[in-house]
C-alpha cells in the first residue's frame, strides 16, 4: 500500500480507521445540533430528524470545500510532518486522535455538550506543543498566527450565537403577531405547515454547514497521516504538473527582481535574500521534473516547506509594502498575488475518496447515539419548553455563523454555537433566571477545560509514545 513495508502499511490503515471513527463520533456527538429543536417541537419523528440531518452532513462534506481542512494541517509546523521516523509519525497520529477519541466519548456519556473542534484542536496544539519541548528541536511548535486566528474566533463564536439569537428572538416577539410561534408546542402535535417548513429548513442548514466544517476537520486529519506516513505521494498534489508550478515561481522571482534593495530595511532584505533562496532551490529542482511521481522523494516536502514558506513571506510583503522600503506597483501587486494563490495550490488539495471517507463516516455517525445531547439541549439549557421561535432562530445563527466561518477557513464550533443560541433564545423569552443555572455551567466548564485537557493529554501521550516506540 502505497510503496509502505506491510508493517506499516498496516499501522496507516489502523491510523485512517481511527482518523473516520473520530468523524463517526463527531457525527453522533454533534447531531444534536441540528435535530434537537425540530424533535422537540414535533416538526420531524427522531429517527426521522437523525437520517435526514445525516444525509445533509454527508452533502455538506463532499461540497464543502477544504478551505477548513487545510487551516487544520497548517497548525503543525512542516518540520513534524517532515520528520523522517516512522514511530515519530505513529507517535504524533495517535496522540492526536486518541485524545480527541478519549474525550469527545466522555462528555458525550455524561451528555454534555462539548465541541469536537475543540478536542481536535487542543489534540493537535498539545503535540505541537510536546514537539517544541523535545531535546534538539528549534523548529516553531505551532504556527502560531493562525493558532491566534482560530483560537479567537473559537472564543466569540458562542458569545455571537448567544447576543444574536437573543436579538432575533426580542426582534420577533415584536414584529410577529403569531402566538403560536412563541407558545410551547403541543404535545404530540405538529406544528403548523409554515412553521414546520421554516424548522426542517434551519435543520437542514445546520446539518449542511456542519458537515462543510466539522467534516473537514477530519478531512484535514486524514490529510496529516497521509503526509506524515506518505509524503512521497501526499505532500504534493500529483494531479498538477511541475512545469506549470516552475512557471508561478518564475514569475515571483521576475517580481522580486525589480525590488532596488538599496531602499530597503535590512529586516526586508534578509526576507527578500530568503524569498530568493527557496525560488532558486525550486527552480534547480522543478526544471529537470515531468511529473511528481519521477521527482526524487525527498523533495517533496522540500517543496512543500518552500511553498509554504513563499505564501507567508510574500503575503506578509503585500501587506506592508506601503510602511517598508519594498515598493510594488499594482501591476506586480496583481502579479504576485496570482502566483502565491497558485503555488497554494500544490499544497492545498485533498484526494476525492479521502472527502468521500469522511462523508460517509460523520453521515453514518451523525444517525447513531444522539439522544443524550438531544435531551441536554431541548430540556435542560432553559427552564420552559423550547418554542418554535427559540428553536428556528437558534439554528439560523448556527448555520449563518459556521457558514462564515467556513468560507474564512476558520473551525468553529457547531456545539457552542447551538447551545449558546438556545440559551440566549431562553433568556431572551423570560430574562437569565429562564435558565438551568446547573446545565450552563457544565456547557461553560466543558468550553473552557476542553483545549488545555485536550493539550495535557495528547501532548503526554505523545511523549509517551516518542519514548517507547
């Protein structure tokens, strides 16, 4: 498989298994995201609400791009995808999942509900973190602007969902005249055409969008084992030709010829003398090179560490050319920004049956143990009954806000997001004593715990495993 020793060969479908049955327990730990509020105002039957949610998560992954999924690979630094050991690279794998397994299991047993884009980011964040600490390691432990990035849009995420749901609630009660939107439902009853319409809707926007970001969370786990296990095929996308990447790195260097150095700070002029070393390596490297599969192994993650490396640093020129000495006009502005976008592309892929994996793994899971959650949601966060109000605006900023945040490529939280939205709903119904003081605690406690739990742990079960394989 994959030119791998049958041993190892086997450790990587081990590693891919485990990497599907994270998204299989993301998918029945989120369901109830999508399914708790057209089950608890009898819009949908539960079995039907889960198969049809499953069904939108599964449409969600396969066109939802892999925008997320690559900010995902991008938290670890090259130099631990790199790392020529096997056992470095089993280490690294199951540290990750196996935190993320152990603790998305535990809160969903106790019903609480808690992110799966947390747990997987405090995962990769603790094995960055380990990596950095280990003896002869200078390389970066995490790429931090982007740790910032997605750390802060984590934090405002649910406080979002809460202000703006409650908006939208106080907005309604106003506006519409309907007092069967505000009352609770009646039992064993559906609800009206319309109102049942506008539910299964916000339904199927949740599920949609939280398969186009929670499912490339998985999709950018899988791509971390491929790379770590099989660089060779993975660290390049072997569907573009070296020809066509030679050309893009032409024209940066065609750019950066015209910048007079002798006006510029030396600060820009190490960057530029940088830039201009990994443009001749890729050039000495590409001009001989038919296709990737011909390529010498090696450099391929050379090749990645320079794409990375030239998409940061001539990104971050774009952005202060106007306060530096490197003076650009819009022409070669334009240019440069073509080339970085393209390159990016040699990079930034994943492989149609590894989408297709995770679709079917977050589909099927997202049918199966929903119920606790579901409970958790529709009775527990407020002390009256959910209403058909409360529940349809809930899920529209739910879905709105993971949409946003996907076409940014920013994780973000379905759970938080959710449950937040129905909390503000509650307050926004009969002010905070409306909510269950005990059940937004154990939310707020699971928010907050769930990175640095997540960091101890697959952090110490990567040095761990650095120790003894």
């Amino acid at each position: 498989m994959f030119g791998l020793e049958t041993g190892m060969a086997i450790v990587l479908i081990f590693c891919l298994i485990a990497a599907c049955a994270f998204e299989f327990i993301n998918g029945f730990h989120d369901t109830a995201n999508a399914v708790a509020t057209v089950i608890y105002t009898h819009s949908l039957k539960p079995t039907v609400a889960v198969i049809w949610s499953g069904i939108f998560n599964f449409i969600g992954v396969m066109v939802g791009g892999i925008t997320v999924a690559m900010g995902i690979i991008h938290l670890l630094p090259v130099s631990i995808l790199a790392d020529t050991s096997t056992s470095h690279s089993v280490a690294m794998i199951l540290a990750i999942i196996l935190s993320a397994i152990i603790w998305n299991i535990g809160t969903w047993y106790f019903g609480i509900p808690c992110s799966s884009s947390h747990t997987l980011l405090g995962s990769i964040f603790g094995v960055g973190l380990a990596f950095g600490l280990l003896p002869g390691v200078d390389a970066v432990a995490l790429n931090w602007s982007k740790v910032k990035d997605v750390g802060l849009f984590l934090l405002i995420s649910p406080l979002f969902g809460f202000a703006v749901t409650m908006a939208l609630v106080i907005l309604l009660k106003k506006k519409v005249k309907s007092k069967k939107l505000f009352a609770e439902p009646p039992k064993k009853k559906k609800p009206p055409f319309w109102i049942r319409s506008i539910l299964v809707l916000t339904c199927t926007g949740v599920s949609f969008s939280h398969g186009s970001n929670d499912g490339q969370k998985g999709v950018g786990l899988i791509m971390i084992i491929l790379i770590a296990f099989v660089p060779f095929q993975f660290a390049l996308n072997h569907n573009k030709l070296p020809q066509n990447l030679l050309f893009e790195v032409d024209k940066i260097e065609s750019v950066l010829s015209k910048v007079d150095e002798s006006k510029v700070s030396a600060g820009d002029k190490i960057a530029l003398a940088d830039i201009k070393q990994r443009v001749d390596s890729m050039q000495v490297i590409l001009a001989g090179s038919v296709n990737f599969g011909s390529m010498a192994k090696d450099y391929h993650i050379e090749i990645r560490k320079d794409i990375l490396f030239l998409s940061k640093e001539i990104n971050d020129i774009l952005k202060a050319q106007f306060d530096s000495g490197i003076k650009l006009i819009p022409e070669d502005k334009a240019l440069l920004k073509g080339a970085v976008s393209e390159i990016k592309t040699y990079t930034e892929y994943a492989p149609w049956w590894v989408i297709l994996m995770i679709s079917l793994s977050l589909g099927v899971g997202t049918m199966v143990g929903w119920k606790r959650i579901v409970v958790t949601i529709g009775e527990k966060i407020g002390k009256e009954h959910l209403t058909y109000a409360q529940g349809a605006s809930a899920e529209l900023v739910a879905a709105g806000t993971i949409v946003l945040s996907s076409n940014f490529g920013l994780p973000v939280s379905t759970t938080h997001i959710l449950s937040s939205g129905v909390a503000g709903s509650m307050v926004a119904t009969n002010g905070v004593k409306n909510l269950r003081m005990k059940t937004v605690k154990n939310i707020l406690v699971a928010w907050l715990v769930t990175i640095p739990v997540t960091i101890i742990l697959s952090g110490g079960i990567y040095l761990l495993l650095r120790a003894i394989i």
